[in-house]
C-alpha cells in the first residue's frame, strides 16, 4: 500500500492539477496495457493504452483461493480501506472492508480498482491521450459497466488470480458485480450485490441528465477541454453533486440531520443565502466533490450505469444471464433506497430463482437510504460476515477470529 | 385405504430416521424431525417459510442437501443469511411463481399453509417447482379445537396455535381431512403422512384415521405429482 500524500497539500492545490497528477500518477500501483493488448470497448473501437490503478489488502493465500474484488460506486475509486491520499479521509468502505471486518483482509486478499472512465489513475477522460499528449476529455470513448469488468479482469489476469472467492459492491458497484457473474461465471465463485439493479430505471437516468447538463451548461466546462484551458467546472459538477446527493439520502435522513432547522442564524434572511442547515451542508456536500473528482469523468461514469441493462445482452430475459451459473449470490436492498429500491433487487433474485442459481435475498430496515451500503449498518455487516464465512469455508480457508 | 398405506409405508421406512433428541436440543420442533426424515440425502430443497432456517440447517448437515428457503420476515432472513444460509426474503403467495417446473427435489411447506393467502395455488406451485411436496401443518380437527368450539364456543388457542384470533396470521386453518381432500382435488399422491399428538409424538399407525383427526395436533403429508 503506497503511503498517502498530506492532504493538506493536495486539497489545497487546484483541482484540475490534483485531477491530472492523480489520473497519470496516482498515488496507487498501477498495471499499464500497451496496444497488443487492447481493450475492445462496447461502443466498438479498441483501448489500446489502458492504465489501471488499483490497492491491494492482505496476503493472497497459495491456493490463491481467497482473492476477494470489491468494485466501487459512481464517484468511489480504489481507496476502498486507506486512507484516501486526495481527501485524507479514511476509505468509503472501510466499514467493510479491514482485518477482523465481514470483508476481513486478516483471511482474504481483497482488490480494489478504479473503474475506467475514472479520474483516480485508470483511464478516463482526464488521462493523457498517448496519441495526443494532452488529456482526452471527450476524445475518450465511451465506456460501459461491461467495459469496466473487461478491464478488472485484465488486471486479474495480470495478478495471476483465476477465481475470485467473492466480487462485491455497492449500487454501481453492485452492477459490476452482476455483470462479472454473467461475464466470468467461471471466475467468480460468489457475488454479493447491495443496493443495486440489474438496470438503470429512467427515473436514475434522468436524475444523471441533471447533472449531466449542469456541467455542460458551466462555461467553464468548454466543449469538455477545460483541462486545456486551465479551468474547471467546479460550479456545473458541484450543482451536480448536490442533487445527486439528495437521491442518495432519504427523506427521513434528511429530516432526521437537518430538518428546518436555520444555518447560524435565528431568522431567515430573506434572500438565497444557505439559510437552511440542509442547504448549506448540499453547499459542503459540493464544494468538497469538486476537490476530488473530474467533471469529465462524472459523465462517462454516469453514462455508463445509463448504459447498463443487464437483460438486453440476453433476449431480454435477465434470467439467461445467469443459467448455469454456479456462483452463489447474495443480493441486499434497503428499505428507505428510492435510488434502487428493493423491486430492482426483487427482479434480479428472480431472475436468479428461475436460473436456479443459488440466491440470499435480505432487505435491510434502515432510514440512511441509498448511501446505507457505505454506512454503519451492523444487519449488513452480520449478513455480508455471514455470506462471506460460509463461501469461504466451502473453498476451504480457514475461520478467522469470531 | 390409501392414507393409511402412506403411512405405513413412513413407519417402515425408519433407516433414515434422525437422532431426534439431538435435533430436539438444536431447538428443533419435532414435526422438523420428521419433515427432514422424509427427505433423502443430497436432494434439492427448497423451504417455504423457512423461518430462521432451523429446517435448512438441519436438512444440510444432517442431510447433505443444496437447501434453500424462503421467508417473509425480513429479521428471520436476515438471522438466517448471517448463518451462512441461502435464504430469500420473499411471500410464498408471489414469488413461487418466478421457480422454473423441476427445480427442486423437495419442497417443503412446514407450519406455513395456514398462513397463506391462497393455500390450493401454494400447494399447486410447490408440486410444479418440486417433483414432492412435503407438508406440515396444524390439524384443526384435533379434539382439543373441536372441544373449544363445540363446549366453550370459542376458537381454539392452544401450544402449537398460540395467537387469539384476531391477531393470528394464521388465515388458513384445515383438518387432517380437510387436507387429503385438498390433495385429490389437486390430483396429487399422499405418498407419506404422518400425525404428532400434543407431546410430540406419533400417533399409533393401527389407529383408525378419525383417531388421527382427532389426536393429531399436527400432521406431516409427502405428496407427489400423479402425472
């Protein structure tokens, strides 16, 4: 695990610059595929410079028996359970994912990679074209979740790991992990799925049109080549951040952190200042994304969760996509996620009820919404603990410590 | 009489028979013990309304078998799934319906039928999914029900049915008669059955079958398809 850059440092530098040395030099090991081996992309042409940045935790056993992939969210990246060397906060799913934890690095050897189209050292959009020397921006081809698992399969193949013991992730995360089990069944022996859909609903579509075009309509933006220009759309990407934001938390969240209450003040101000707690902290909310994330990138991401309808790839019968399989799956919903509620986790343990593949399905009672997956939710723990323990004893590694 | 050959055939099938204070001692109901010595080693299950998954747990260690459940209640499932077990939470009402013909080796509907809401579409999905279906239910007709109603006037609470009336999920309730009158409408075989009086135990298969309706608090039938 490479050492993390003071943060202080980092977040005080403008983030376009932050965006490029992280995209070319992340603070990550990196695996680099020239064009022999290209990466032929869905939208039809081939990838023939691919950079992955990927973390890695625990030992790989000599059985290599134990790999576990975890893929991350719309605006996660490798960091999974570090120390983030961007932000200088711990990672998005070290909740999860650590020694003695459900995802326990203590027994199993845990990958995480940036997914491509990222900003956080895979190729994306605010990579350096080789060709070109300058960053694509929308040069880059469009790429889809399928086109993610290619890539992480690549770097699998790199690491000399044939069969992962479990893929696991969360909402886009989520989508990776069912595609992999269609993709690579005979790779993957367990997948757990969590707060996702086998795809996109045009309600999520829509809420990514939002963000999409407050981007575009940010005159900073420019044609997608703001890197080139020296700017940024820190006011596009932050509108879209903060109406993302909403969609991941829940009304009674909401209510529950902020409710009417005032922003420093005892009375409204009759103006549009942040008078509300709630507006303010949206404010925070994009403010601080914006540190961390190209703008560029949050459109080939969002376009590909757009993209992902695992079904169409099999007749539109999402069940095809899983006959056969041998994996076991275990698929987990929240009750109070209105971005993937639990019908779209539903839809997909039916799919794989009439694969006859071997499914749990758990709702968990929580109010956090969607971002209950990254959150303190011990059900989850229990059930991810639970799932992990049991596919781990059926290849044989060791219990770890209760 | 063919319910009374079933059961003879049962009685004389004990090889398979579990250690049953064992499975008592594991928390298990006794009609559990004699649910999972109807199935054979290493089939495949599928249990409706599998609760915390005591009959899962059961069925794949003792049995060996590739067993999964469904279940309503979102705590057993999630108990259950911490276990390690493949349990989907779900209404067996609904999602029988998503099961492809031949699934399952087994399925099993153990204390669940009287709380379903269309108890003849349930069965007949379970012997589509399954080519057995095994049923354990609470026998209405047991005499201390028939004595609540015919002397008190009143519905039946009693150890295995608990919960007063009006609180109950149970929707369903039917007779060990009731039952196999079920069974012929839906063309299906009883190719085991077996009675549980109030203590637990078998009802004496030299009884006369009005003695099983009356004696037996519970009843465990295996059914197959006629065609």
């Amino acid at each position: 695990m490479n050492s993390p850059v003071p943060p202080e440092a980092s977040l005080r530098a403008p983030s376009a610059e932050t965006g490029r040395s992280e995209a070319d030099e992340p603070h990550s090991p990196v695996v680099r595929f020239g064009p022999d081996r290209p990466l032929r992309l869905d939208a039809g042409v081939l990838l023939g410079d691919l950079q992955i940045a990927y973390q890695t935790y625990g030992t790989l056993n000599a059985a290599r028996s134990n790999a576990v992939l975890v893929c991350h969210a719309l605006t996660g990246d490798q960091h999974a359970a570090n120390l983030n060397p961007v932000t200088g906060k711990p990672g998005w799913w070290e909740t999860l994912v650590g020694p003695g934890l459900p995802i326990d690095t203590d027994r199993f050897f845990v990958i995480c990679a940036n997914v491509l189209g990222g900003c956080m050292g895979t190729t994306g959009p605010s990579s350096t074209n080789p060709a070109t020397g300058r960053p694509y921006g929308l040069d880059m081809p469009l790429v889809t979740i399928r086109d993610m698992v290619n890539a992480q399969a690549m770097l699998l193949d790199h690491l000399g790991i044939e069969k992962l013991l479990c893929v696991a992730g969360g909402s886009m995360g989520g989508m990776q992990v069912l595609q992999w089990a269609a993709s690579y069944p005979e790779r993957v022996f367990s997948a757990l799925a969590i707060a996702t859909a086998a795809r996109h609903s045009a309600q999520n579509i829509a809420f990514h049109e939002v963000g999409r075009q407050a981007i575009m309509a940010d005159p900073d933006w420019h044609g997608g080549h703001y890197l080139a220009a020296g700017v940024n759309p820190q006011r596009g990407l932050a509108v879209a951040r903060m109406a993302a934001h909403i969609t991941y938390m829940s009304d009674q969240a909401l209510h529950r952190k902020f409710g009417r209450k005032l922003q420093n003040r005892q009375m409204p101000t009759f103006g549009f200042d942040a008078d509300f707690q709630v507006e303010s902290y949206l404010r925070h909310q994009g403010e601080a994304f914006v540190q961390r994330f190209d703008a560029n990138s949050y459109l080939y991401v969002t376009r590909a969760m757009d993209y992902f309808d695992l079904a169409a790839d099999y007749d539109d019968v999402l069940a095809n996509a899983f006959r056969g399989s041998k994996t076991r799956f275990c698929v987990v919903s929240f009750t109070s996620d209105w971005l993937f509620p639990t019908g779209g986790a539903r839809e997909i343990v039916h799919a794989l009820n009439a694969s006859g593949a071997s499914v749990s399905f758990a709702e968990v009672a929580s109010d956090k919404g969607h971002d209950a997956f990254l959150l303190e939710e011990p059900e989850l723990f229990a059930i991810a603990r639970g799932f992990l323990d049991s596919a781990a004893r059926a290849v044989g590694i060791t219990p770890g410590r209760s | 009489m063919a319910l009374r050959e079933a059961i003879r055939a049962h009685e004389a099938l004990p090889e398979g028979a579990l250690d049953e204070s064992r499975v008592r001692l594991q928390g298990g109901r006794t009609d559990l013990v004699v649910v999972a010595e109807m199935v054979a080693p290493s089939s495949r299950v599928l249990d409706v309304g599998s609760g915390d998954g005591a009959l899962l747990e059961l069925l794949a260690t003792e049995r060996g078998c590739d067993a999964r459940g469904i279940e309503l209640s979102r705590e057993g499932v999630n108990a259950g799934v911490a276990r390690g077990l493949a349990i989907i939470q779900g209404d067996a009402d609904v999602d029988l319906a998503y099961y492809p013909d031949d699934a399952f080796d087994y399925v099993i509907l153990s204390q669940t039928l009287q709380a379903t809401r269309r108890p003849r579409w349930v069965l007949e999905q379970m012997l589509r999914i399954g080519r057995r279906a095994i049923v354990s239910f609470p026998n209405f007709g047991h005499w201390r029900s028939r004595f609540d109603l015919l002397l008190n006037g009143r519905m039946p609470v009693t150890e295995n049915m608990p919960i007063s009336w009006y609180e109950t999920p149970n929707i369903h309730f039917c007779t060990i008669r009731d039952f196999v009158a079920l069974a012929e409408v839906l063309d299906a075989r009883i190719e085991k059955a077996v009675a549980l009086d109030s203590s637990g135990n078998r009802v004496r298969v030299t009884m006369p079958w009005w003695v099983w309706n009356l004696l037996g608090e519970q009843a465990v039938f295996l059914l197959t398809r006629k065609t």
